[in-house]
C-alpha cells in the first residue's frame, strides 16, 4: 500500500498543469487605441507563456515569452503585432495571471480586465444606461475555433426581445460593431443588452463609452445557460428579396421584410414593396402568424382614393428563404395574384466599421 501511495504521488506530482486565455478583441492597426497584454506571476521561479494572435484566419505571430519571479511582464500588442484582431494565451503555471488593456489615444479612456478561458454558445453582453456619459454602445465577438460560428443576435430591451439578426464570425477571427451595425432600426436607449445563440463555443466583450472615448466601459460576455428563444424558432430580424405577378409577368418589383417581434404563433414588422402599380410603397405595418413554420400574414393601404389589401400567404422557408403567394384586392376586388421569395439577411464580419467609438479614427 505504502509503494502504491507513493507511485500515486509521484505520477500525480510530473502531471503538468496546462492552461489557456482567450483575447477576444484587439484594437490591432487602429494608432488611436493602444491593447496591452499584463502578465503577472506570482511564483517564485521565471515562467513561460505563449501568445498566438490571428486574424481573418490567419496565424499573424506566435512568441513565447517570460515573466520573472514575483515580477510582471507589459506586451503592446498594438506595437509588438498590429495586425492581430484576437488570440489566445497558453502557460503551464497556475501562478501566472492575465489582463488585458485598453487605451484610448485620443480621449484618454483606459479600460482593463481579466482574460480568462471562457467561451460559450450562449453568450450575454450587458451595456450599462446609468449615466448620460455613455453616447454609444457596440460589442467585439471573437471566434477561436478552426470553423465559422453560425449564430443569432438577439437585441433585448424593456419590452423584452426588440429583434434578431444572423451573424457569421469566421475561424479565428472577430467582428465588431456599434449596436446599429447590427440593429440599424432600433434607438440606441432601447436596447439594454444582447444575446448570442452561436452553433460554436465564442467569446466577446460589450463595450460602451462617449464620442470622445474618454470614458469607457468594457465587460467581458457572460456565459447563459439557456435563452427563452431557444424554445421555438426565431424569424426575427431583416428579409430582403422579390414579388412576381403570375398574372401580368411584366409586374415584379423588390421586397423587404423586417420582423420587429415574434410572441408565440404571432408575429409583426414592416414591409415594404417596390414597383407597384401604385408606385414603391414603403414602411407598411405588417401582421400575421407562424403555425407549423407556414407564414400567412397581410397588409393595407391606400392607392388613390381606394384601398388595397394583400394577404400574403403559404410562406414557407426552406433554409434561409421564406416563399409562398401573395393576393391582392382593391376596393374588395380581385386585383392581382403572385408569388414572392424572401432571404433573410445574414450580417457577415464588418470591415473595421469602427475603432471602438463611431467615426473616432
């Protein structure tokens, strides 16, 4: 028993501890903002990690790097690899602890917080509304798997979830994005936070501040563990795509739905229909229902002097597309039938549509 005891601890004692952090977001080229790494170690002997920083899938550098004893080790990473949007940290002692950083060159703004390893496939970012300082609010999703993140962002307010979007973060990439990146028809006051139901594990940081970046707020995404929505599919968020009349094939015009809210069977939007007979009509309230995944929903207007109803009905979608018929009255008179073929609108990695505060670089 004795000689067990001791092969146990012995066997327990060469097992190495191994670890990782993750960077979720880094102000990379952008020479207004500044991101630093802070390594601090708290054993008595030298220790060792390695940093790999990627972007748009790209393997951008790799260093190994040490921290003294009881001592602490600043990377610039805006300096040392301005390319790099995200990253993570790998090390082999429990006594090293990680921060990373931010500061604004401008405004003066510094914000900092502890890497750690997580990431999730339902992920909070949390903005804060308790001072008139913060003028706008916007979030970094970082990807640090070899596949791309399929996912939906949900905008949540007073009045529960305002709407949704898709979004698509490629391997080891991050996007970023002010809230009307995302949501370009919701007022900033109401959105409170953010929801992300990815299919991979991600991570990010909600950030938010005022135009001249000389406050700044950064919290690191929570993980959840489980959303409402999940319980039912959500067709939130924006539809783009074509009517055809099967009556007159010279009748046919561009389509856009917006699904503003969805609460069980019901949902309603706007809608707008370009190059009717009465010309484009724009910004139409919308109303109908989801049974069984089948949309059957309708509008009204007024052309002239009479009204017009179209009950868009069938719809159906097949992946990303919703498609079905549409028929049209005027005046309680037959007037048109056809068909449409909606796409819903997929928001891809932005292009550096901003540093961290909009139109500040």
């Amino acid at each position: 028993m004795r000689r067990l005891a001791l092969f146990t601890l012995i066997f327990s004692v060469s097992i190495a501890f191994s670890a990782e952090v993750l960077i979720p977001h880094l102000t990379a080229e952008n020479a207004s903002w500044s991101s630093v790494i802070q390594v601090d170690n708290y054993s008595e002997e030298d220790q060792n990690f390695t940093l790999t920083l990627f972007r748009d899938g790209l393997e951008v550098h790799l260093g190994v790097y040490q921290v003294p004893a009881l001592s602490q080790t600043l990377l610039n990473l805006s300096e040392l690899e301005p390319l790099g949007v995200c990253g993570h940290i790998e090390y082999e002692s429990n006594l090293l602890q990680f921060r990373l950083s931010y500061e604004s060159q401008n405004g003066g703004g510094l914000a900092e917080f502890a890497l750690t390893e997580s990431a999730a496939t339902i992920q909070s970012f949390r903005f804060s509304d308790f001072s008139p300082s913060i003028e706008w609010k916007g979030i970094a999703i970082g990807n640090l798997e070899d596949q791309t993140a399929h996912a939906t962002l949900f905008a949540l307010g007073d009045q529960g979830i305002l709407g949704s979007t898709l979004v698509d973060v490629g391997p080891m990439t991050r996007i970023r994005g002010v809230h009307s990146n995302y949501f370009p028809n919701l007022a900033f006051a109401a959105v409170k936070s953010f929801v992300l139901v990815s299919d991979l594990p991600v991570s990010g940081v909600a950030i938010s501040g005022d135009f001249s970046s000389s406050k700044l707020l950064f919290t690191q995404s929570s993980e959840l563990p489980i959303f409402p929505s999940m319980d039912q599919e959500s067709y939130l968020g924006d539809w783009v795509g074509s009517w055809q009349s099967t009556e007159d094939p010279e009748a046919k015009g561009d389509a856009s739905l917006q699904i503003l809210r969805q609460e069980g069977s019901t949902f309603s939007g706007l809608l707008n229909v370009l190059g009717t007979d009465c010309g484009d009509v724009l910004g139409l309230p919308v109303s109908g229902s989801i049974v069984d995944g089948v949309f059957d929903f309708n509008i009204s207007l007024t052309c002239g002097i009479f009204p017009v109803d179209i009950l868009f009905s069938d719809g159906v979608v097949n992946e990303s597309t919703l498609s079905g018929n549409y028929e049209q009255t005027v005046n309680g008179e037959f007037y048109d039938r056809g068909t449409f073929e909606l796409t819903r609108v997929v928001q891809k990695h932005f292009s550096e549509p901003y540093s961290h505060a909009p139109n500040r670089r």
